[in-house]
C-alpha cells in the first residue's frame, strides 16, 4: 500500500471534516474496493452532512460491479440502519447494474419502509433485464403477494414495482420469439 493511500485512510479518522473529506477525495482517484469499507464507515462517527455528501459521492463513482456486494453488506448490517437510504440510492445512482441482486432487492421493497421501498424500486427500474423467466416469475408472485397484503401504505410502489417486472417479463418473451 502507498504511503499517498495510507495517508488518505488515516484522514478519514481524524474526527475533521475537512480532512476527511481530503481522504476521501483522494481515495476516490483510486477506486479501490477495498477502500470502500472505510469511507462508508465514516458514515457511522461523522454526523456532517458535508462528509456523508462526500461518502456518496464517492460511492456514486464506483463502476466496478464488485462494488455492490460490498454495499449490500452494509445495507444489511443494523448498524448502518440509518443510512439505508443512501446505500441503497448509491446502488442505481452509482450505474452499476444490479442484475443479479434482483431478488435481493425485491425482497428488500417489499420489508422496508416507503423510502426504501422506493430507492429499491429505482434500483430495479435501472437493471439491464438479464433475468430468467424463472426468475421474473418467481419475483411478480412474490410483489403481486405483497401488494395484496400491504399494509403499509407501499400499495401504489408495490404496484410500480410489479408493472416493471411484468414489463421486464413482456420484453422476455417478445425478445425470444
């Protein structure tokens, strides 16, 4: 590891916005993954908007499709609860596709509050549609379930939600005839 990189990590822990933001900007030339622990860690011991602006930046600049599982990880973790939001956001504004997590992410809409039932919903709006029909299928009785038992006023994003997978399902079908 570079001396400029341990530099970059040690100021993310500097308790200064300032400086954390400077670690994060130059972390961010890297586009390392394994970076990415760290700067979504400052989210935690930082309370500044400024630094959590920075934290999503640097995830919105992340390409690397390995990126999301790291991601999911802390979207998942109870200590992060507060910011799900935005890691969840970072999934489709970062423009990786999320394909695979497919069902991760229904799953995901269908559990949370609106908010992440509707950052989950963009993120499934943005996949490139590599699916199988088993998969598509499986996912439109999962949300169609769910719309019929919501009673968490999600009724109108659930129901966007399963409109985009029978789309998903429509395009399948006509592609491969």
């Amino acid at each position: 590891m570079s001396q400029k990189i341990k530099d970059a990590l040690s100021k993310l822990k500097t308790g200064k916005s300032e400086v954390i933001i400077s670690g994060i900007n130059d972390l961010r030339e890297t586009g390392n993954l394994d970076h990415i622990p760290p700067v979504i860690e400052v989210l935690k011991y930082c309370p500044l908007e400024e630094v959590h602006n920075e934290v999503m930046h640097f995830l919105f600049d992340l390409k690397n499709p390995e990126a999301i599982r790291i991601i999911i990880n802390y979207i998942n973790d109870p200590e992060y609860a507060e910011f799900q939001r935005l890691l969840v956001s970072a999934c489709w504004e970062a423009n990786i596709d999320c394909s695979p997590f497919l069902n991760y992410f229904v799953d995901l809409a269908i559990v949370s509050d609106y908010i992440i039932c509707f950052e989950a919903l963009t993120v499934i709006e943005n996949m490139n549609n590599k699916f199988t029909l088993e998969e598509l299928n499986e996912a439109i009785t999962k949300v169609k379930e769910a719309t019929d038992a919501d009673e968490d006023g999600k009724f109108d994003l659930l129901h966007s939600l399963w409109e985009v997978l029978v789309e998903f399902r429509a395009f399948k079908l006509t592609s491969e005839n």
